[in-house]
C-alpha cells in the first residue's frame, strides 16, 4: 500500500521523503466503527539545504481528511526517546503504508529508543485523561452526554503502557478480547463512573510499572544520533 494521495502530493511539493507512515487512530487499533476517520502518522526528510537555509524548516506537517501528522526525523527521534506514545506506536505498527530503507533501519533499531522513563508519558497523558474526564472538559459528543471515545482512548492507553513495561514491545492492535471491551466503551454501552472504575486499578498498576520494571536505565541515544545524522546527510 502507498500513502495517501494528500500526503504524497505534500511531499512532492516540499521535495521530501518519506522513510516511515502508517496508519494510526481506531483503525489501527482494531476499534473503527463505521464512518470512523482514516489517520497517519509519520516521518520524513528534508533537503539539506533546508536546514543550513535562512528559512529553516518545518519540523512538522498536518493535514485532515485524510488526517495525518508527519515529523523531520530528528523531531520523530526527540519524540520517541520522551516515550511520547503515538509516536512509539508507530515503530511498532504493522499497518505501514509507506516505508523506505531508513524507515526499515528505524522500525529495527526501535528497542534502542525504550528506556525506564518511557512509561512517565503513559501515566502522564491516562492521569490527565482520567482528570478531564472526571471534570467533563471537552470530553463530551453533541448534545451533551459523555463521548465514549475518550474512554476506550483511556483504557488502551493504560493498558499498551502495562504491556509495554511487561513486555518491553509497544502493542498497537488491541487483542479480541480488549477490543470488544472498547468497542463497547466508544459506543457508550459502559457509562463513564464504570470506565473510571476499570481505569482506576489499571492505571495504579501502570504506576507501579513505572517505578519497577526491566526496561534499559537508558536509551541507544548514540545510535539514534547517528542514524539521525546519515539520514539528513544522505538526503543531501
């Protein structure tokens, strides 16, 4: 599969390449109903010149319908070594839809981004979910009532952040059993006070996972650096 024609047209215009795009959101993670959005998440390269230029260069290009988010590769490394989870997901996913050599190179030496402190942003980002949630900000669909989308966000959230720290790989497709417990949140068969009430004890499991687990003290930050580097080079 190629990626879609708004990103490919993207980066003909911007002369870029893309090592790395897959497909993110519901779809990705095996809870789409239909109508449900397609998303992309990825990474590209820019003409050196864009760098040493006195304009510089984006580090970051979005568009919707298709939704997609591309990050320069330095930026995409920066993200993934802070264990931001989206970005993680992505050298993880087996939904790729465009991929070069650097992007095999990147998904290969994926472990050498995980580190103890790669489980901070799980606990950061379910923490502050479960917050918004418990004050009804922006977590509501139109008319008013609880938006069910949140919380299955929430509950697989915490739950790739405890697989993650068991495992010390980043599960992006929720399993069968997982994803008909989130089809059944995002549809809004399970009322909110339940899905706290799951989250709860998931989340303070996350937490002991945080503070014990086997995860590397340190990422490969050498490694990453380097590949950073020869791929901008190359690009030339």
């Amino acid at each position: 599969m190629t990626a879609p024609a708004a990103i490919r047209a993207l980066a003909r215009g911007k002369d870029l390449t893309l090592p790395l795009v897959v497909r993110s959101g519901s779809k990705a993670y095996g809870i789409d109903v239909p109508g449900s959005d397609d998303d992309f998440v990825g990474t590209f390269v820019a003409p050196l010149r864009d760098f040493v230029s006195l304009c510089g260069s984006d580090d970051t290009f979005t568009g919707f319908k298709p939704d997609f988010a591309l990050h320069e590769i330095g930026k995409f490394c920066r993200l993934a070594l802070k264990g931001n989870p989206t970005i993680l997901e992505v050298l993880w996913n087996p939904d790729v839809v465009e991929q070069d050599e650097w992007g095999r190179e990147l998904t290969a030496m994926r472990s050498s981004f995980l580190h103890r402190g790669s489980l901070a942003p799980y606990v950061g980002y379910a923490e502050s979910q479960m917050k918004r949630m418990v004050a009804g900000k922006r977590l509501h669909a139109k008319g008013g009532g609880y938006n069910g989308k949140y919380g299955a966000h929430l509950l697989r959230l915490v739950h790739a952040g405890i697989g993650l720290a068991r495992t010390g790989e980043v599960v992006v497709r929720a399993d069968r059993e997982l994803a008909a417990t989130l089809l059944r949140v995002r549809s809004g068969e399970v009322s909110m006070g339940e899905v706290l009430a799951l989250a709860r004890p998931l989340l303070e499991r996350l937490r002991r996972c945080e503070e014990r687990n086997d995860l590397p003290e340190e990422p490969e930050r050498e490694r990453i650096d380097d590949f950073v580097i020869r791929a901008r080079l190359a690009r030339g």
